[in-house]
C-alpha cells in the first residue's frame, strides 16, 4: 500500500539483485524506461496486453 511498481521493484532489486522484474501498468507513462532501466526492470506492460506480449516479455527476461 502506498507504493508504485517503480518503488517495489527498487525494493525487491535490492533484497534480489538477480531476479527478473516485469512491470504491468495501465498507465505507462507513470514509468519513464530511464527509471526502470536505472533500477534493472526486464520489462513493461501496458494493460491491456496480448497473452503474446507477456510471454515474450518473459522469455525476453528469462533466457532458456
């Protein structure tokens, strides 16, 4: 409560320096990609999204 997507994952990066991060937000321009890709963020979803569009955010995160 009381904290962005932005906020949480500068939280879990520092507990969880190798965990992949993907952001879903229904408004994007709340999360400027300086400010995720200063914090490590994999990725960003604007809702709605395609089914297609997360699993390739997650493929894109988590490299096979």
């Amino acid at each position: 409560p009381g904290m962005d997507g932005l906020a949480l994952a500068r939280m879990v990066r520092k507990d969880y320096p190798n965990i992949p991060i993907i952001l879903m937000t229904g408004y994007l321009s709340e999360y400027s990609s300086g400010s995720a890709s200063e914090i490590g963020v994999d990725g960003i979803l604007k809702k709605p999204f395609k089914s297609a569009e997360l699993l390739s955010a997650i493929t894109k995160a988590i490299p096979v």
